[in-house]
C-alpha cells in the first residue's frame, strides 16, 4: 500500500514537472468572433494579456462580453491534467471555432488579427 502511494505521489509530481515545460498555447474568441487572440507564451502573449486586451475591447463593445477557449482538453494527456485543473484559461468555456465562423461570416479585409 505504501508503494502504491509513493508511486501515485511520483507519477503527480512527475507530471505536473512535464507539464510546466510544455506550455499549452491556446486561442480565444468572443462568441460572434470580432475579439480574436493567439497565444503565444515565447513571444510574451500569455493569458494575461489576452484578459488585458478583452477587458480593453469590453470598454468599447459591451454587447459580447463571455470569452472563450478554442483549444480543447486531451483527457489522454495526463500530463497536462493539473494545467487543466489549477489553470485559469481551462476554467473559460469552450467553443469550437467553426461554430465561431459561422456566426460571424465572412471577412472583407483581412487584417491578419481576425483570422487564424
């Protein structure tokens, strides 16, 4: 009983290790898509400033006011089930980003911001 513990404490641990190399970089969008944001924790765009920039777009358009995450949870990537509990972007709800599309149509000039 004891080994078993001591090997779940190391598998955790071991884990949650992996999961702080490998950042989870992740997209998100309002519901109608006119806020879009690509994550990118090598470059210094993180959720912090992803929260930043729709706070900033929430002063300006009070009509969409939910984000959402466009990356999905692998269940089967244990190592990331901590990043997936104890991480604030995971608790956003998710929204694929066809659904997304679909609502906002088509784009006319495309700036590079708005498209993926």
């Amino acid at each position: 009983m004891k080994t078993v513990v001591i090997l779940i404490l190391v598998i955790v641990v071991g884990a949650n290790s992996i999961s702080l190399i490998t950042n989870i970089n992740c997209n998100y969008s309002n519901y109608n898509g006119s806020f879009t944001f690509e994550e990118m924790t090598s470059k210094e765009r993180n959720f912090e400033m992803c929260e930043r920039k729709f706070t900033e777009f929430k002063k300006q358009n009070n009509t969409d006011t939910t984000l959402y995450r466009l990356c999905k949870k692998n269940i089967f990537e244990f190592w990331n089930w901590g990043t997936y509990m104890f991480s604030e972007k995971f608790s956003l709800p998710y929204m694929s980003w066809q659904v997304i599309t679909s609502r906002r149509g088509t784009i006319t000039a495309k700036s590079g911001f708005q498209d993926f």
